[in-house]
C-alpha cells in the first residue's frame, strides 16, 4: 500500500499535508478519496484512468452544485 500511496501523490491524486520532520498526514477527504481509487483500481482502471474518472466526478458534483447550469435543471423565467 505505501507504493500505491505514493504513486497516488506523484500523479496527483492525493495531497496530504506534511510535517516538517516529512510525516504525511491524511485528512478525512483523502481518505475517502484514497477508498474511490482503492474501488477504481480493483475494478481494473489505471491510474491515468482514474485520474479522469476522479475528475469528470469532480466537475459532475461542481455542476449539481450550481442551480441553474445543470443540464437536467429547468430553464429560469423571466
């Protein structure tokens, strides 16, 4: 797993935070995060795979978030 860890961080996919003695700390979202990849690469993916997937899931939630501009949302009246 430290490999993989590390991998993750080369490529971008995590960030943890860091301690000046160079201990990483991973909060709760990388957490979960490092879960999504765990599930992604056991379903067969790449890493580079994953990186796209991670980010088309980040836009996906960026835009459900913001009323109005989701495609399925309704059209605003004037």
């Amino acid at each position: 797993m430290p490999q993989t860890l590390r991998r993750c961080e080369r490529r971008g996919l995590l960030w943890p935070a860091g301690t000046s003695g160079g201990t990483r700390w991973y909060r709760r979202h990388n957490l979960d995060r490092l879960r999504r990849i765990a599930e992604l690469l056991q379903a067969g993916l790449n890493l580079t795979g994953i990186a796209l997937v991670l980010d088309l899931e980040h836009t996906d939630a960026q835009l459900r978030n913001r009323p109005g501009e989701h495609p399925n949302s309704p059209a605003p009246t004037a």
